[in-house]
C-alpha cells in the first residue's frame, strides 16, 4: 500500500483505463503511453498500481510536465546479501523488456516532472539496456536547454541496468531535489552540466540519501558529477551511498573494475558538498574513490565523516591557468625540486585579471641551489581572486596537485 494517500479518481489517470493488464506478460505499452498522453494534456496524475508489472517493449516517453505516483517498490533481497537470479524488485514496477532502450525518457525544458514510489525493471538483467530514467532536454545550440525544473523524485528504484548505463542520467538539472534513490546494477546517478558553452551553470540540486550497489563492469561511475560544457554547480548529496561488489556467478555482464569510481567529478565541477558519504568497495583496492577530484583515498572502506574535496588538479609548467571556483581562494601547490650540479631548480607563480603580459606580477619565487641532491619535495602557496590568471612555471622540477584550501566543494582552474 502506498504512504501516500490515493488521489479521487477524478485527479488521475490509469494505464488499467486504456487496456493494461500489469502482469509482465501482455504489452502494456500502448497503454502507459496514452494514459501519459492523457495526464500531460488534462494536468491529472499518473497512477500506476498496486504489485504487478506493467510490461514495456519501448521508451515511455515523457514530454510535459506530469506526476507519476506508484504504490511502492520493493527489493527482494536484504542488506546482507547481492540480488540473485530472482527479478530483484516486486511492487509497483515498470518492466522493460527490450534491449538498448531507456525505461523513461523525460525531454520536458524548464517544467516539473513529480516521480513517486514505482520501480524499473530491465527484464535482459545486466546486458545491452538503457537508463533507467533518463532526463534529457531538447538540443538547444551546441549543447542542451535547461533540464527539468523544481522536480521532486523520491522512492524510485531501478534494478538490472549494464555497466554502461546509470539509473538515473539527468542533463542541466535546475532546483530539484530526489530523495531516496536506489540503484542495482550499473551507475546510481549522472547529473550533466551539459548547455550551449557559456551559457549556464546548472545544478542547485539536492539529493537526500540515495543508495546503490555497483555491480557492473563498464564506464558508469557510482554518482557522477559531470561538467561536459560548463561547470554544475551547487549539487549537495546527503548520505549518499555505494557498494562496489563483484556480480554473482551466471548473473550475466560482468563484475565492474577498479577504475569505476565510487563518484566522480570533473575537476570543474564547483562549490558541491559530500555529506556524510559511504562507500564500500568489494572488488580490492579502488583506482581512485573520487575521480579527477580526488580525496587522496585510495584504499576500501566507508567514509563516515564529512570532508571538503581538495582537487586532483596538476598543473603543467609555463601554461596560463583560470581561476573558474566563483570566488578568490589560498592555493596549496607541491613541487619536487631535482637540481643539477650545474643548475639550480626554480619554481615561480605570476598572476593578473587578464593574459596580457604587463599586467601579470610575480608574487613566488624559489630557488634551490644547483649541487642540491636531487628529490627535494617542498609545498608553495599563493591567493588568486576569482577569474584571474595565473602561470606557474618550474625549471628541473615536478610539478604536484595544486589545491584550493579553503574551498568547499571542488573545481579548480582550466587553462586560458
């Protein structure tokens, strides 16, 4: 039974009124699209009911604003073990089952779309499917126009996705907030900053509590925070948590590598916030828990505290760098100094508000003298404002990560 109320029959509709049948044999696709049809035009809601499974053999597509309430979906395996061969969720559950194709597809631009208690099933578990629910907006100029809009999603579960896929991929998300998540199978949740260059910075999202268990191999990360165009921003994820766990023997696809991680966020990716994250790791040592902007964890185990994310920036000798974090910052910057016997080893950081030469002024200069044995490792600190540049240029040396010390959230610099 639903925790929410069931709306009078007035306010909603049902694919049951146009032919389905909810029992994971009979196609119940003409169906679910003209009750879609239906809500979109008149403004009543989606029901889908009670335990059963409303058959799918294509992508319901969802193009206006809509709510789309469930009675609930649940998982048929505890926290102490992985889904087995058994269908993983029972419920309220929409069941795809063709191949390479997404379960929802959501192209509505700047409007709601309310999701509530329904899971999503992909009846090929593992191999060749789609995204669960995948958000994304028209074209608009060498990107996409805005995402969804002050959208709430809460208690939506998607089970049986490849590696390559995530439960739920959302482009240019705006204002919205999705509440207890799960995912079992590839990625969790992929939110794109993905719009005409120049244009946006879309994020100001919060996610509460999701959870999922990464048991694919392929290029889908846990959660991943991705600045394809320009940066995403203001994203805050509270509890978020992942496993990352070898698949069962004959379950299909295959178990995910050490090179997935548990998040993943573009190094421009700016002012977002980790709360209180866990992730476990079930397949050994993880490559790099946090991607390109890195925590510096390289080993398993959850994290139960929180912590502002340093990036896993390094910057390269004698180029001019940007400063994108939207305001100024103390940068903490590591060097390794090899010397010569002839020559010394030298590290220098000029800055300015713009490229132009005679506006930029040294403001670190180190040397270390030639004869010096070679290795000698040394931080460096400077300020730089928000949008100015700054070149940092080093002779007989290596250049380290270069981090912002006191900023919350991660996203560093780019060259120009």
């Amino acid at each position: 039974m639903s925790r929410y109320n069931p709306l009078p029959p007035r306010y909603e509709v049902r694919p049951e009124d146009y032919g389905a049948k909810r029992d994971g044999v009979h196609d119940d696709t003409v169906a679910i699209k003209k009750a879609v049809e239906r809500a979109q035009s008149t403004g009543l809601a989606l029901r889908l009911s009670g335990d059963g499974f409303y058959a799918i053999s294509d992508t319901i597509v969802i193009s206006e604003p809509i709510t789309v309430i469930g009675d609930g979906a649940w998982e048929t395996f505890d926290n102490t073990d992985r889904p087995g061969p058994q269908p993983m969720l029972r419920g309220t559950v929409l069941y795809m089952t063709a191949q390479g194709k997404d379960a929802l597809l959501i192209t509505v631009s700047a409007r709601s779309v309310n999701l509530r208690d329904f899971g999503i099933l992909f009846k090929n578990q593992f191999v060749n499917t789609g995204h669960g629910i995948n958000a994304t907006p028209p074209i608009a100029g060498n990107g996409y126009d805005h995402g969804i809009f002050s959208s709430h999603w809460d208690g939506i579960k998607v089970a049986g996705h490849d590696g390559n896929h995530y439960a739920f991929h959302i482009i240019n998300p705006l204002y919205d907030t999705f509440t207890n998540l799960r995912s079992y199978g590839g990625g969790v949740l992929c939110l794109d900053n993905n719009s005409d260059p120049g244009n946006w910075h879309y994020g100001n999202t919060v996610v509460n509590h999701p959870y999922g268990i990464l048991m694919q191999g392929g290029t889908a990360d846990g959660y991943r925070l991705k600045s394809t165009t320009d940066k995403l921003n203001f994203v805050t994820m509270i509890r978020p948590q992942v496993n990352v766990i070898p698949m069962l023997p004959g379950m299909g696809g295959s178990s995910p590598t050490n090179a997935q991680h548990p998040v993943n966020g573009d190094w421009n990716t700016g002012q977002c916030t980790i709360i209180d994250g866990d992730f476990e790791s079930g397949i050994g040592e993880i490559e790099n828990w946090y991607g390109q902007m890195g925590w510096d964890v390289t080993e398993g185990g959850y994290l139960g505290y929180v912590k502002e994310p340093f990036t896993d920036y390094v910057p390269t000798s004698g180029n001019m760098n940007r400063n994108e974090m939207g305001k100024g910052g103390h940068m903490l910057g590591f060097v390794t100094f090899d010397p010569t016997d002839t020559d010394p080893a030298t590290l220098t950081v000029t800055i300015g508000p713009d490229t132009a030469s005679e506006l930029q002024t040294e403001i670190v200069n180190i040397s270390i003298p030639a004869g010096t044995p070679a290795g000698l490792k040394q931080t460096y600190s400077f300020y730089i404002r928000a949008g100015w540049r700054y070149t940092i240029t080093v002779t007989n040396g290596t250049l380290g990560k270069l981090r912002n010390t006191n900023q919350r959230g991660w996203g560093l610099s780019r060259p120009g």
